[in-house]
C-alpha cells in the first residue's frame, strides 16, 4: 500500500531553519502532486506547497513565500520542504499529503516549534 512518512520537524530559534521531509513508499513522488500543508493549535490546516510531476510548485500562504522552498529527490523518492527564517507563527503541525490519480494519503505530521 502506498503511503508517506514525514519527519525532521523540531525546535527552533525565530530566524532559523528547518528541512522537513516526506519519504514516500508504493508510488513515486515524480509522478504524483506533493504537498505540504501545515496546521497550527485551533486552526484549520492549510495549503502551503506543492510540486507537480512536471517539476514546477506552488505556494498557497503568502507569508512563506520566499521563505520556502519545496524541493524533491526522485532517487530517494522523497520531497523537502526547505523552511528558512522561521517565525513564531511557522509554528503548526506539518503534514505531507500525495495527490495523483488513485493515490490520496496523509502523512501522521511532523511538529515544528519556532520559539525562543
């Protein structure tokens, strides 16, 4: 059964950074939509990125544009979320989410706390 597995989330000063991944098994992460939303304590998850098969992505929250980068390894069958200058209100459960044809799944989430 295909699935996807975050991890790398973590504690972190305001202004720092973290790599967050999604290593994917029973399908590839080339042929599929990847994402990544993000949900924070008592609100609702959203759309933060995603990248396509052909290689382009796309950002839904204007506030990590040109913070976060969303990147993918098909050697390692595996995308990244490339999270710099992080702030407070990065704060939030991060969740990898495959979206091709046959292939709905989510991720358990990876937990990244951004505070001094």
């Amino acid at each position: 059964q295909a699935q996807v597995s975050e991890s790398g989330g973590g504690l972190v000063h305001p202004g720092g950074s973290l790599i967050p991944s999604c290593a994917a098994s029973g399908r590839a992460v080339d042929n599929n939509n990847m994402c990544w939303f993000r949900q924070a304590p008592g609100k609702e998850r959203e759309f933060v990125a995603d990248i396509r098969p052909s290689g382009s992505h796309a950002y839904g929250v204007d506030s990590v544009k040109g913070r976060f980068t969303i990147s993918r390894d098909n050697a390692k069958n595996t995308i990244y979320l490339q999270m710099n200058s992080l702030k407070p209100e990065d704060t939030g459960m991060y969740y990898c989410y495959a979206d091709g044809k046959g292939w709905r799944d989510w991720g358990q989430g990876t937990q990244v706390t951004v505070s001094s």
